[in-house]
C-alpha cells in the first residue's frame, strides 16, 4: 500500500508548495465522518500513482495556519496541486475514481515510474 504521509503547517511549503510532482492533499479533521470515508478512497489513488502522483494529508485542526490561509471552509477538501499551476479542490466524500476525473488524473497514469 503506498504511504499517505501526514503534512503540517511547519512542513506544508516544502512538501507542497515545492513538489517536483503533482501531489494531492486531504484537508480532514478527526471529527468529520465523510473524511473517514474518503481516507482509503486517497489511498487507492496513491498506490495507483506511485511514483508519478504524491498524496498527503492535513489535519485542519491541528494546522489551523495554511487551511485558513488558503480559505478552507469545508470537510473533507481534497486539493491538487501541480507544480507551477494553481491548485484545484474538490469538496466532500467521493470514490477515487470520481476524484480522479475530477483533476484529470489519467494523464499521469503512463508516467508512473516503480
């Protein structure tokens, strides 16, 4: 199973911001049960794009500083952010493969690299 790494506000512009490759990242809190659901729907998602893809998560109440920055009003928000693009995001509980059609995911799938 591919790695879902943890983000905090302390590490969010190194892990993120200065990503080589497009990374996604879960904006949940522990008491927001559509983010449970949504948590293995990301994992799927980060063990199909190993390697091409990073996914990490971000919880909002103990990073309260970059959710707020970038105005995160609603749980779960799932972003996408491409190297030199600005981000996207989605809102709520969705299945990978809605996410992935969402930010246009497909794209990366040949350029996954073991």
């Amino acid at each position: 199973m591919a790695d879902v790494k943890a983000v905090t506000d302390e590490t969010f512009e190194d892990v993120v911001l200065n990503a080589e490759r497009p990374i996604i990242v879960d904006f949940w809190a522990a008491w927001c049960g559509p983010c449970r659901m949504v948590a293995p729907e990301l994992e799927k998602i980060a063990e199909k794009y190993a390697g091409a893809i990073d996914v990490v998560k971000m919880d909002v109440d103990a990073n309260p500083a970059v959710s707020q920055a970038l105005q995160i009003m609603t749980l779960p928000t799932i972003a996408f952010f491409r190297p030199g693009e600005q981000p996207m995001a989605v809102i709520g509980a969705m299945p990978a493969e809605q996410v992935e059609a969402r930010f246009g995911l497909s794209q990366y799938a040949t350029a996954k690299t073991n």
